[in-house]
C-alpha cells in the first residue's frame, strides 16, 4: 500500500453492496469510474440524476456533493493529477460522502 495510502483519514475503497438501492447506483458509478469504464461526465450525470435521494438526505450533503463533483469536472480538464484537483482524493472523499449517507438513511 502506498505510503500516502496508510495515512489517510477515508475508509478504505471497497466494493461493497450498499444498503440502499440508490445508494447502490451511485457506489457502482464510482466502481465504473475509478474502473475507467465511465468518464467524468458520465459519473457527474449519474449522481445528479438522483435528485430523490438527494432530498432524503440533509440539505448540506447536496452542497458538499456538488462541490466534490464541480471539484471532479474542473480537475478532469487537466492532464496530470495537481495539488487542487487530485482525481484520487475527490473520488476518496465521495466515497465518504456515500459512507456517510448510508449511515443517515438508515
């Protein structure tokens, strides 16, 4: 594991079955992305697409997910990873977001 890998404050990436169906389309989206099966645009469509989860949850989780994704777009114009828009740690970061999600829904 990558020395930056050891230390960082987000669960580890997992592939694992959400408990929640719209949840679930989200986490295999981010499996699709990090996959390079989906590109940016695609992923960013699909999360937007779930308005009706998005207004299950907080209003603040919108607002952070909108953030991480306009973050994800911006850093998908440059060709090489920068300190702004590490792809990595965007995609680390929705995948605590949708941890965190989970644990709200239930």
């Amino acid at each position: 594991m990558p020395a930056s890998s050891a230390c960082s404050p987000f669960p580890p990436f997992t592939r694992k079955h959400m408990s929640n169906p719209d949840l679930q389309i989200l986490h295999d989206a981010l499996n699709e992305l990090r996959d390079g099966d989906i590109n940016v645009a695609a992923f960013c469509s699909a999360w937007r697409a779930q308005t009706d989860l998005i207004k299950r949850l907080p209003p603040r989780y919108e607002e952070v997910a909108e953030d991480l994704l306009g973050r994800l777009e911006a850093g998908s114009l440059f060709t090489e990873e920068s300190c702004s828009f590490s792809q990595e740690d965007l995609l680390d970061n929705l995948a605590l977001w949708l941890h965190k999600a989970e644990k709200t829904l239930v």
